[in-house]
C-alpha cells in the first residue's frame, strides 16, 4: 500500500515538545516563532524532515501555520482544515484562526505588544510573505528576526535525515518535448524579464525543466533540488549525487553543470559578489536567497518561475498520457463502486475501501502496461460526519464504518507515468434522504456549470467560480474552498498557477489541466463533493460571434449515482449533458471492463430518463 492509516497525530506530545521549543526561544533572546508548514521548496507535500508543523502540533495538513509565544500559542489554517485542526491538535494549548481572514502578518499587528522579537526562519518564507510580514511589524513595533538555525530542528532529537530517492529520466513520449530545447526556452525567458539568472526553487519546475522525476516526498514524484538557470545557457543543477545513477548523471551532465546541495548558497553568493542580476519568484523563493543576494552585492529581480506557464499549458503528449490515464482510471473507479454497491450498509469501512481501490488501479495498471506508481494524494474516504471534513485522512484510530443512510465521500488519485489523476464520487450507503438528494444535485449543477462553460480568451479562474456555487447560493449554501486547482502531468496533483476560485488571478490558457470540484458539507453530518478533472481547449467559434472563444473538455470518466439525482432540478440542457457524459463513459470505459463490473456500468450510465 502507498498509504498509511496510522494515527496521523498525537495531541499529548505537543506539551513537552513546545516546552523544549519555548525553552531554546528564552535562552535566545526571541520573544516568539513561526513554524509553517513549507520547506525550503514551499510545496504541498514536505519530506519527513521537513514535517516541523506536524511534529510540534500533531496538525498534518496541507497548509497552516503556528505562532509560538512564550505563554501562548496559535494555529493558522484556511477553511478547509477548520475542523481537522481541532481533532489533531490539543485545544488546551493551542488557539486557532483563519490563515484566510486573519494571517499572522494582521495577528501580530492586533496582538503583539511593540518590542516583541518575533524569529522566522528564511528558508522557510517567501520574499512575499515576508514583504508583508514586514510591512505589518513595522507598523506594530515588532521586530522580525531571520535565524541562522530552526529552533524546531535544535529541539527535535530524532528528525529524520534528507531524502536520497532515485532520480529517473521521464521519457520524451511522455513529455512531449526534450529537456534541451525546454532549457533554450527558459534561458530566453529569463533575459525577457532582464535577468542574468533565475533560481528554480520548484521541485516540479526542475522536474518539468529538465524531464526527470523522483521520489523525495510522499504520492509526488518530485526529486528535491535547486537550480540557477543562465540566460546564456549555463546552468548549474544543485541536487545530492546520490541520486543518480550513471545513466541520470551522463544525461543531466549534458543539460546543466550538476553540483551538491551544499554547494547551492556559495553559489549563488559568488554570483552576486559578481554583480548578477538574479530573478526569485516572490511566491516560491525563500528570503534566505535575497538575504543571501542582496548582501553580496547582487541584484534581486522579482519575476515568476519561467517554468510555471509552460509547464502549466501541457502539450499534444501530455494531454494524449492524460487521457489515457484517465481512461484506465476510469476502469478501476468503475470496478470500484460496483464493489461498493455489493457491500451491505456497515459490511465495510473507510480504509476496506481505500484499500480496494488502490487494488483496483493496480489491476488496470497491469492490464494496461502502465503500472500505478502511487496514489496523487491520501486518499479523502470520509464516511457520514468523517465527510463533512473536507481534507479528512482516515486513520486507524478515526476509521468508521459506511453506515446505513449515510453518505460516503471518495476523493482520490493516482499517479502513471503518462499523467496524474484526481476524482471525487460522493455514494449513498442504504437510502439517502431527500435533503442529501437534493443538495446533491445543486453540487452537480455547479459542476456541469462548469464543464458546459464558454468563455473569452484571457479569462481567469476567479472570474468564474460564482459559475460553480450559483445553484447553491439559491439555496443559501455554500462551499469554503476553491472550486478548481491545476493538476501536474505525472507531477503534483494540486498545480499552479492556474485554478478556479476567488483568489484565481492566472488566466487560463489552452492546455491547462484543472479540477472542477464543487462542493457542500454538513458538519457532523454528511460531505458532498464532485470532481471531474477538465483541460482548456479553444472552442468552436460560435455563429455570429467575432471573438476567440475557449471551452473545457472533461477528462475525467466515471458515472455519478443516480440515487443521488433530482432530476426535476436539472434543466433540459444540464440532463441532456449529464445522459451524453454518461454515454461517453461507457463507451469508453465498457471496452475495459466485463462482467459485474460492465452490467453495473451500463446500468448507472443509462440515460436519467431510463
């Protein structure tokens, strides 16, 4: 198994080692400390060492952060974690807010006395996070104070080492196109933006940049490392050695001048000493290489990753390995929930099916010679109120049974080496009630909203998020998080820059993989969430019309529950491409599977009306 059902958290160990912390802090002369949940890289996915959020306070997801003082402490976290954080955390010696609504750049200002030395660390922060952390202690009195050592790693006794995982070479059939000219293309890029160098921090633009892939963190198939692309074309490649084998070093020899981590500040130091001018992404790149530039005599230029939009907009191959992916996907999702809807209400519980279905994707894997590398993400198998958290992560110690008239929600993906997936289905065990029906339906308005959507050139992911929640906001419901993140080709599931939601600002070009996932959640109760994986594609010029168009196509191959639907709910064109997508599935997915799985298929694929 790729997963883990072990207890994700012990809140009683939070105590002693905030203790030992606060002790290092006093000793130090700093009055508090951040502790985020990002590595030097700022991705999703941290490798054990890197854990320092989860090991001083038992909260394991995505994105967060604490503020330590000496007498309190204080937990960040957005809308999608506000019930997680209270079940992994102890209550008693944390409090919580909104990383939304109220950061810590504005928590300080409204609770820090003036004088407070406040400790960060640098490589742990972005140059805009810290511009605006700034901007906030200055105002307040604060002092913020960089730190040459991570108080969280001087106290945690037995962290784990940095991972040395193989670096494979991802084949130009599955990339489309070589790491060469790839690396021609960033180096005319970074001149464009007046640059000399540009630091790739990105785990998964050094990954996209020179066509290789590893398995440094958990379920992304990232090998961790730095890079200082020239726009001369000399570029150097910081990653442990260890990693390679003769035939990855002979061939990333030819791309970039490979060297030791270690080797990485000094680097970038006798750069600025020789007064380059060096592009960070205020999003991605930590202070500590600003710091580290602007001391040297170096010049900083703020500019975005040159491999996020290329990597972003896949080409002809990529979207060619997606497909496929999501075809064989769809096959084991269909075995899957025809397992499902053999099980009797209380038979089986949230990790049974996980488990079943990673033994699915491993079956079409191997019938398809396309074996599943991992899962994209810890499967989401949320049964009755477990599904009304929205990144919940059954553990032995929370796993329940799918009760009788309970809903049971399944986010899950997986990752092939010709593309990365990501589906929700949402399931009645036993009878639904009308209020989960109905809700139900309003969530899938909002996905066909979506799917059906046609929109100019130039249209960002924000100015169409209303699209997903208009039916439910009729109703007075509502969702708290995006509707839509960008999805890797075998890379990370969640991607950006481009997504569907209040904060999208990226327009969304062609070729842009995304998730369309709208939701509802009933505390204590019940999670409903669908989710369709979709690409932007230029659309057909429609009749009469005199500018460039763009559409969505669907990616994704898997029926939604028919128990589930309001058909008087849906309008004549929602049920019209609700019955095509259906037919769709099945025609595509029925070739690959047979017997109760095919009979199962061709009976939740049958037109509404049927």
């Amino acid at each position: 198994m790729f997963q883990s059902f072990d207890s994700s958290s012990d809140p009683s160990l939070a105590s002693p080692r905030l203790a030992a912390l606060r002790a290092w802090l006093a000793a130090n002369g700093i009055d508090g400390f951040l502790v985020p949940r990002a590595d030097e890289h700022q991705g999703e996915y941290v490798p054990a060492r890197a854990a320092r959020l989860k090991w001083l306070t038992g909260f394991s997801g995505s994105a967060g952060v604490a503020l330590v003082l000496a007498d309190s402490a204080v937990i960040f976290v957005d809308g999608r974690y506000t019930l997680q954080v209270r079940k992994e955390t102890d209550p008693a010696i944390f409090s919580y807010d909104s990383l939304v609504d109220n950061p810590p750049s504005k928590w300080i200002g409204q609770n820090l006395k003036s004088g407070t030395r406040l400790g960060f660390d640098p490589w742990l922060h972005t140059t805009g996070e810290i511009d605006t952390l700034k901007a906030a202690a200055k105002k307040a009195g604060v002092e913020l104070v960089p730190l040459e050592e991570n108080p969280v790693d001087a106290v945690w006794e037995d962290q784990p080492a940095a991972p040395v995982t193989p670096v494979e070479i991802q084949s130009i059939a599955f990339a489309g196109e070589l790491a060469k000219d790839k690396l021609v293309r960033l180096a005319a890029a970074i001149g464009a933006d007046g640059a000399t160098h540009a630091v790739l921090t990105d785990p998964s633009s050094i990954a996209w940049a020179f066509n290789i892939r590893g398995n440094d963190v958990p379920h992304t198939p990232l090998a961790l490392g730095f890079a200082i692309l020239a726009a001369d074309g000399s570029h150097r490649l910081f990653m442990d050695k260890a990693k390679f084998s003769r035939e990855v070093e002979a061939y990333l020899t030819q791309l970039a001048e490979p060297h030791q981590p270690e080797e990485f500040e000094p680097a970038i130091t006798e750069l600025a000493v020789k007064g380059a001018r060096i592009a960070l992404d205020p999003v991605l790149a930590a202070e500590k290489l600003r710091m580290v530039v602007e001391a040297n005599g170096g010049t900083v230029v703020a500019a975005a990753d040159p491999a996020r939009i290329p990597r972003a907009t896949k080409n002809g191959a990529e979207l060619e390995g997606s497909r496929a992916a999501h075809r064989r996907d769809g096959a084991a999702i269909a075995r899957m929930l025809c397992w499902l809807d053999r099980q009797e209400p209380g038979a089986t519980d949230e990790i049974e099916a996980v488990e079943a279905l990673e033994n699915f994707r491993r079956q079409a894997g191997e019938e398809t010679q396309m074996p599943l590398r991992d899962v994209s993400f810890a499967t989401i198998s949320g049964s009755g109120p477990n599904g009304a958290v929205m990144h919940y992560r059954v553990s032995r110690a929370t796993n329940r049974k799918l009760g009788d008239g309970e809903l049971f929600l399944l986010d899950s993906g997986a990752q092939y080496q010709d593309g990365t997936t990501d589906i929700t289905r949402t399931i009645p065990i036993g009878r639904p009630t009308e209020e989960m029906r109905r809700r139900y339906t309003l969530v899938l308005k909002g996905l066909i909203g979506i799917s059906t959507l046609r929109f100019p050139a130039g249209t960002r992911g924000a100015d169409i998020d209303a699209i997903a929640r208009i039916a439910l906001w009729a109703h007075g419901l509502d969702y708290a998080h995006g509707t839509g993140h960008g999805v890797g080709s075998y890379l990370a599931v969640h991607e950006g820059p481009q997504r569907i939601a209040k904060t999208g600002m990226e327009k969304l070009l062609e070729g842009m993989i995304l998730s369309n996932e709208p939701g509802y959640y009933k505390e204590g109760a019940y999670g409903i969430r669908l989710e369709n994986l979709i690409v932007v594609e230029k659309a057909a010029r429609i009749e009469g019309g005199d500018i460039a168009m763009h559409s969505f196509e669907t990616l994704t191959l898997a029926p939604f529950d028919r128990r589930m639907i309001v058909s008087d709910l849906l309008s004549p064109d929602e049920l019209n491409w609700l019955d095509a997508y259906h037919a769709r599935v099945l025609a595509e997915i029925g070739p690959m599977v047979d017997g109760e799985a095919l009979a199962w298929l061709e009976r939740a694929c049958a037109p509404l009306g049927a």
